[in-house]
C-alpha cells in the first residue's frame, strides 16, 4: 500500500494486466524514480560546484526537471523533438548534450532500466520457490 500511494503521488501509473509486463514496469516505471532522483542529484552537486548554495541548486534542478518534463507531458512531443527545440547549434545545451553522448548516458541509462527489469524476474521467480 505504501509504495502504491507513493508512486499514485508521482503521477499517472498504466496498469499491467500481463504477467510479463509486470516485470517491465518495475523495470521502468517501478525503478525509474530512484534513477530520476539519481539525475537530479548529480545536477545538484554541478550547481553546488559553481557556486549555487544546495538549496538554489536543488529548486533549479527540481524545477528544470518539473517543467520538462509537464512540457512534454502537454505538447505529447517526443522527447528528441523537444531536445532539438532547447538546442541550439553550437550552444550551451549542445555542449552538455555532447558530454553526456560522450559519456554513454543512453547506454548507462538502458543497462540500469534493464538490471532492474531482470532483478525484479529474478526476485519473482524467487518468490514463487518459496
């Protein structure tokens, strides 16, 4: 019931009516928040490195994240388009973006989704053992 009512309050949940899709809803949507909040971190800890008292840098990011994502929530965009919309050719974002291409973030971010759609299978398959 706990996480029920904690993941009602972070926004509109799809329910899964086959035993597989279960498992790919924990994967993504079940552990998603952990790896968002993961994300805001690491933004935090940038604003704090450039000067930004943690709690400025906390609303920023909070609010950057907020404000993206109820953008694509409204236009239903996908996420592509819209990056392409906030990137200028040769600006700042396009700089971020690079780093984060360079750094693998696709890749890293598609592995954690995977571990935990695995994990939450193994855990099922656990559970009907005992």
């Amino acid at each position: 019931r706990q996480t029920a009512t904690l993941l009602g309050a972070l926004g509109e949940q799809i329910r899964v009516d086959k035993e597989d899709f279960i498992d790919m809803q924990t994967g993504l949507g079940g552990s998603g928040p952990g790896f968002v909040f993961l994300i805001i971190e690491a933004m935090i800890d940038a604003g704090v490195q450039m000067g930004f008292s943690r709690g400025d840098a906390q609303t920023i990011a909070l609010q950057t994240v907020l404000g993206s994502a109820e953008l694509m929530r409204q236009t239903g965009e996908h996420p592509a388009e819209l990056r392409n919309k906030v990137t200028s050719p040769g600006g700042t974002t396009a700089a971020g973006i690079y780093e984060l291409e360079k750094g693998g973030v696709r890749t890293v971010i598609t592995n954690a989704v995977l571990a935990a759609y695995r994990r939450s299978q193994e855990l099922g398959a656990i559970s009907q053992k005992g």
